[in-house]
C-alpha cells in the first residue's frame, strides 16, 4: 500500500500545466513516479526516439508532499517496487482538470490544489483526487483513474558528451521560426564560428509533385550567440524538429536556459534545464551519418541537402525486419548474423537467435550509416542485447533502466539491455569489454550465458510482464 | 537560364503571395525583362492575373534574367513562397535566384540578419554565469549576422506548356465602379455570409412553415442541395452606388454604399464614337432610381472573401460588372496608381439563380 499526497500553490500549478502540455506533445500518457523526495513526470513518444521526464524536487515545488509506502507480505501492486509507486494517466483527462485554473482575477481563483492518491489492493476503487481549493470555499474535486506501468527511462550518460551548447530558448525560437511548419527534422552542424540548423523532411516523392516537395531551411547563426558553444565542427545531427520545437517551447515558457549535449549522429541527444526546483530533461534519439571511412566529414561541406540523402526516409514499420544488407552504406561490412527487428520491446515476434558476437566478428560500428528507429534500440548494433557491463560503463549508453534508477546498482529489480555501446575506437578497453550477465540468476526466463552462448534474447516487455503477473 | 535578383520591398512582395495564395496553392511565374507575371488558375473559383513591374519588388540593378525565350515560367506553389519570405522580414539583405540540386530546380533565398527582433538584448542574462559577464558583453556590443536559406522546389515550365493560356475575354462591363475601403467590404461581406450559412444550418421545419410570404422555400432548397454556400448580391449603377446583398429563406440584409466613383475609361484607347457605343454608357444614361441601371452579380461568399483578401496591400479596386455574367476586379497596387504597372486582375465568375 502505498499513499502519496501533495499540495500545490498556484505558481506551481501553472508550471504544472505547463509540463503537462509539454509532455502531451510526446505521448498520450504520462508516467507518474513518486519517490519519498521527489515526483518525476515523463513520457516516452509512441516511436520511442523521444522520452521527455520533468523531475519536481519536493523543495521548492510543492507547498507540501509526503509519500509513504508501506509494504505487504504479499506485494501485490505490481507498480510498487521498493519505495516508489508509479503509474500512468491519460494526459488528456490530466490536462483538463488543469486547464485555465489560475491568474483568473475571480473571486473563486485557486488557491491551493491538492492531490491525493491511495493505493491499497484491498481497495476495490483506487483513484487520484485532484482537489481544486478556490475562493469563497469553493472546492472543486477530480477523481482520475490510473493504470499501472512500467516505467522505462532513457538513459543518458551526462559525462560521456562530447558536444555541448548552451541556448536561450528565445535565440532557438527565433530559428525555429524560420522553418517551414510542415518540416519534420532538424539539422544540426557547426562550420567555421557558424551553427547551422537545417530543417528538412524525408519523404519519398513523385516525380511529378515537385511542388509538393518540401521546403529545405537553413539558418546560419553566430557562434557567439550560444552562451557557450563546444561542438564537433562539420558533424550533422539530425532530431526531430517536432520535439524540438515542444523543448523550446516549453524552455521559453519556464525562462530556462537549453543545454544540448551529445556525443554522435545515432546517439540520443539531450536537451536539459532546470527551472523552479524542477529538472527537465528530453533524451532525444538522433540521426546522421557516423564519420567513418565512407563519409569523410570534409565532403560534406557546402552541401546543405546532404541531411535528406544521409537520412534515408523513415523506415516504416513493416520495413522494418528488412536485413542490415539493404542499407544504404554501399561499403558496408557484411550484416551480422540473422535479421532482426529493431523494435524489440514492443513486439509479438518470436525469439530472435543471435550469433555469438565476438569483438573479432563484429562490423566496425564507424563504418554505418544507418537510420534510427528507436531511441532504445539503435538499430546499428547487435550488442544491444548484452547485458551491461557495470563497473565500466561504454560510451553513451542506451538503454533501459526499468527501475527508475539512474545508476545501475546491484538491485535484484535493476534490469537492463544494453542498448547500444562502444562506437568510440579510442577507448581500445571498450572493444575488450565483452558482455557479462552478472544478474543473470535475477532474470528469470533468461538462460544462463553459458548454456546458450548468445545475448540475452528476452524482450523488456516480457520481463516487465512477469513482474505483473506474479 | 539564369535568374537572379536581390529582393526589396520585401513586406509588398509577401502581402503579395500572401493574397495570391488564398485563392490557389499552385501559382504560375513569369519572369520578363520588364515585369513579373503571377497567375493562379484554380479548378474552382476566380482565377487571378497579376502583372508587377520588376522594381516594384525586386532591386532593378541586381534584376538578372537569361533565357531563351526572354522569359521564364516558374510553376510555383505559392503559399511556400509566402512562408520563406516570412524570413526577410527586418533583413539587411534578401536574394532570390533560380537555382539546381540534384536536377532538381529551386528557387533559392538567401536572407542575411544583421540583427535579431527584439528580446535579442535579454540573450545570456539569465543562467549566465559569473564568469561569462565578459562574454555576455561582448556579444551585446556586436551585430550579429545570421544567414537564412530558403530552398523552395518549383517546376520549370517550358514555353510551349504555357502557350495556350490566355486571361479570359469578356465583354465590356456595365458598370465599372471604385470599391470602398476593402477592409470594410470584406467585415461586412464575411458577416453577410456567415449570418447566412448560420441561418441555413439552423433551420428547422417548424420554422419553415411560420414564413408564410415568402414562397422561396422550395427554391432554397433545391439551391442548398446544389450548393450549399450562400450567395452574396453584389451591384452596382453608374451613380456611384453599390449595393451588396445577403437572402436567404429566413431573411434579406442590404448594404448599400453610395458616392463612390465611376472612373472614366481612359480615352487614348478608344475614340469618341465607340465611347458612346460602351455598354457603361447607357446605363449611364438610366436614372439614378431605376433599377434597370444596376449590373449585378451573384457570387460565393467564401470566394469573394479570398478575393478581399488582396485588401492587405491596400490597393485601389476598380470593379467592372457584367451584368448577370462576371465581375471583373482591377486591382492597383498603391504608387502605380496613374498606369497599368502593378495590377492584378480578378475574374469573378456570375452564378445564375
């Protein structure tokens, strides 16, 4: 059983609103996590290239928080592990209750919002309150339903970037206010003291709709307009210009400064901020060509069109289990054993047989120029699926951290599928670090290393599944 | 083929899309040595020919075109072009040229900031830490250059596919008469059409039996199974007066606008006699309170609210009526008032009862 209650002043609720409207660009739903000293709000796009968390510190954020977790001999809510309690809401329904409640100069303005939340399986109906305290004694009350959920974060390791700017989200707005509305990525590179954004769609065309053709946008900006500006000169990266047009909207409305940090096309990027004792933070999947010997960086230069060829169009779902071979990289090593897909977590498909990858086998990861699907699930490397080497974590991992936690420590509930690793030949230790399952005994269905000899082939969601079931 | 200009006037320019776009997406342009031809032909609806003297918009000097045909037709879509001159907006400098990659023909914009709009000046002040103050004065002090590319993809049209287009003939109008301001044609036009196409969706059958007089019941519907949209009465007499009228079933609303100007024809054109002959003439002739000298048209609320929107540019509108079968608008931008430079001409088709 688990109680969380808290109250907002309207301050707070405003920037509660603003969060919320926020994340309702991402997804429907938003994760709710309370933890005896904070709430974490995040969402994961329904693609999983973009996962936006709001963490609201208890000090200074809230007027009043208290959460408690009692725990029963028999832990029957699935969505209480350890002392947290998580669970989902529709954001529509959310967003209502919130909806133009304040800076109304009425006499029953809010006040003071209270929510409440109970949740005890002996219960038969465990709802959220939201309690709308206004003026002349009005109380306005909301009871939501939840769901339970598994929380999936993504992982970004700060430490690891190697590119990072700082931006006022008003100098992004300006930019981003040139680009056509119906422009679906953003390019990103820097050429002598100039960033250059590029906004630019991928889509396979006609021959004969030229005119429907989009409209390719670039802006060229001063360095020295960043605050501080320390990236890779000539390196294209690629979001979508979607989630970052919901960042900086959202930046601008909170007055907080945008840290961008990354390390390489096909890595996540994040966009960080902290405003009002809450810390922001999107974790947004990129796209690009990975310098290597295909793509020299110096022929990229003067050619602002080469995001929409470096980029091929987006790989729709059922393209997706085609094999690596068809990519368009024409140096390509061979494909590693076996087709994939590169959706893993969502699916139904059967168990993926995966070679053995021997670092000796594996295809030089610099050499790739894939396409993304899934900000968890990169699609260039098979060693995904090894588990996570602990102590030494690779470059900018991706990858699930299903306990909610940022480091991975020897709780038996921490899982995690090492999404992505090593890309960096500098690091010559990184290529040694071959997989380990130090948690294996914790991962029920997964069998030993030593019988099968291959990666983990469980999907999170089934894992996440036994939880829920137990 | 070579095109290549630098932009002025740049506010003009995109008022200019602006309108066009509303009436269609697909825009056809022509550029000449002297003017710029744009002319958007939609499936449904008025179709406009506009004619810009090159330095109305473009900077005469930079103005360069080569081609063989001592023109060049661009197939354009319009309302893009309008989007990416939204960048020009406060530049310092702003180029249009005719351009290619990948065998694909763009019409590349290239705009040049020097400085941002304002809110440039709050840059860095806050989150700024205190060991940037320098920086963050340094970057006051500066003038900070941003380039914007607009790339937009259009269809080069060859000569021979635009041939056979032709602005239509009519015939010499009944009536022609100066509009009054656009801005209030076009609050009134627009609250005509909606008080009617309201009115229509509201009515009920009970209603319908209570407006005993008004025998038009069979007709309106028939006219709202045909379609839907309400049409506006637009006339006009050669006194200076113009009148615009909304009915429906339900009702009958009326504005009439009175001591507008009846511009004389401009005489180098045609000789004493044949100005005599002109239809305009006779209904000259007919008194002021006879209603046989009113030409009048029957047009869709929606499409005549388009038209209006060329009232951005707040243009001179010359408005020439052939009676029962078009309306003819000639509309002149603002400094060219005394020749036929800046002029786009709007053909509005009649629809019969």
């Amino acid at each position: 059983m688990s109680s969380l209650t808290l109250s907002l002043a309207p301050p707070a609720l405003v920037r509660l609103h603003d969060v919320l409207i926020c994340l309702s660009k991402f997804s429907d739903t938003v994760a709710i996590e309370a933890e005896h000293d904070l709430l974490r709000l995040s969402a994961l796009n329904s693609t999983k290239t973009a996962f936006a968390s709001f963490v609201c510190e208890r000090e200074p954020f809230f007027e009043a928080y208290s959460f408690n977790v009692r725990r029963d001999i028999r832990s029957s809510s699935s969505s209480t592990a350890g002392d947290r309690f998580y669970c989902q809401i529709l954001l529509k329904a959310l967003l209502s209750v919130f909806r133009g409640r304040v800076d109304r100069n009425k006499d029953t303005a809010v006040e003071r919002c209270d929510m409440e939340l109970h949740e005890d399986p002996q219960e038969t109906e465990c709802r959220l309150t939201v309690k709308m305290i206004c003026g002349l004694g009005v109380i306005k009350s909301y009871k939501l339903t939840y769901e339970p959920a598994s929380i999936q974060h993504a992982v970004f390791d700060r430490s690891r970037a190697t590119n990072q700017w700082i931006a006022d989200p008003r100098f992004l707005r300006q930019i981003i206010d040139h680009f056509s509305l119906s422009a679906e990525q953003l390019d990103m590179y820097s050429d002598s003291g100039k960033a250059v954004f590029t906004s630019f769609t991928t889509k396979i065309m006609e021959g004969k709709e030229v005119l429907k053709y989009p409209v390719h946008t670039s802006v060229a900006a001063d360095k020295r307009d960043f605050e501080e500006i320390l990236i890779e000169d000539n390196m294209h990266i690629a979001i979508n210009l979607k989630d970052f047009k919901a960042v900086v909207a959202h930046a601008e409305t909170a007055n907080a400064t945008v840290t961008a940090r990354y390390t390489q096309p096909c890595k996540p990027l994040q966009l960080a901020y902290d405003f009002e004792g809450v810390n922001a933070e999107f974790t947004i999947m990129t796209r690009g060509e990975v310098e290597g010997e295909t793509a020299p960086a110096s022929s990229r230069v003067g050619m602002p069109q080469l995001s929409q060829r470096q980029t091929p169009a987006p790989i729709s779902v059922s393209r997706i289990n085609t094999p690596r071979g068809v990519t368009p990289s024409t140096q390509m090593p061979p494909p590693p054993p076996r087709s994939r897909p590169i959706r893993p977590l969502n699916g139904s498909s059967t168990q993926e047989h995966l070679a053995p990858t021997a670092a000796s086998d594996r295809p030089s990861a610099s050499s790739v120029s894939m396409d993304y699907d899934s900000l968890f699930v990169p699609a260039d490397d098979d060693r995904q699926w090894d588990e996570m080497e602990e102590q030494e974590e690779p470059q900018d991992i991706l990858g699930w951290d299903a306990s909610g936690r940022q480091v991975c420590d020897s709780s038996g509930s921490v899982q995690r599928l090492a999404a992505d690793k090593i890309q960096d030949n500098s690091e010559p230790t990184l290529q040694e670090a071959e997989p380990d399952f130090p948690k294996m005994a914790d991962m029920r269905r997964r069998p030993p290393k030593d019988e099968m000899g291959v990666p983990p082939t469980q999907r999170m969601s089934q894992v996440r599944g036994l939880g829920l079931f137990d | 083929m070579r095109f290549r200009t630098q932009l002025k006037n740049t506010r003009t320019f995109s008022k200019l899309t602006a309108s066009l776009s509303s009436l269609g997406k697909v825009c056809w342009m022509r550029l000449e040595h002297d003017v710029v031809r744009f002319t958007i032909i939609p499936d449904q609806g008025t179709q406009v020919w506009a004619q810009i003297p090159v330095d109305t918009i473009f900077d005469e000097d930079s103005y360069q075109i080569e081609s063989n045909s001592d023109a060049i037709n661009i197939e354009i879509n319009v309302s893009v072009l309008t989007r990416a001159l939204r960048s020009t907006f406060g530049a310092s400098s702003s180029q249009l040229r005719l351009t290619k990659k990948d065998k694909m023909p763009l019409l590349a914009l290239t705009v040049l900031t020097t400085e941002w709009t304002e809110g440039n000046m709050a840059l860095a002040t806050d989150g700024a830490e205190p060991g940037q103050g320098d920086v963050t004065g340094d970057r006051r002090a500066r003038e900070r250059e941003t380039w914007i590319t607009q790339e937009i993809p259009i269809k080069i049209l060859h000569e021979s596919a635009v041939e056979g287009l032709h602005e239509p003939h009519c015939p010499d109008p009944d009536v022609h008469i100066i509009l009054p301001g656009l801005a209030q044609l076009k609050s009134i036009s627009d609250r005509f059409t909606n008080l009617a196409s309201t009115d229509s969706k509201n009515r009920q059958p009970g209603i319908m039996a209570s407006d005993g007089p008004n025998a038009s019941a069979g007709a309106g519907a028939t006219a709202l199974s045909a379609n839907t949209a309400p049409k506006l009465e637009l006339s006009a007499n050669m006194h200076g007066k113009l009148r615009l009228v909304i009915a429906t079933d339900e009702l009958r609303i009326a504005s009439v606008w009175s001591g507008l100007v009846n511009p004389p024809l401009d005489p180098a054109h045609i000789s004493q006699e044949q100005y005599s002959q002109l239809p305009s003439e006779r209904m000259r002739g007919v008194g002021d309170d006879d209603e046989s000298g009113w030409a009048k048209v029957r047009i869709d609320g929606k499409d005549w609210s388009r038209v209006l929107s060329v009232g951005r540019l707040s243009p001179k509108v010359v408005a020439c009526f052939i009676n029962e079968m078009a309306l003819v608008l000639y509309v002149y931008l603002p400094g060219s008032w005394n020749g036929e430079e800046s002029c786009l001409t709007y053909y509005i088709n009649s629809f019969t009862t």
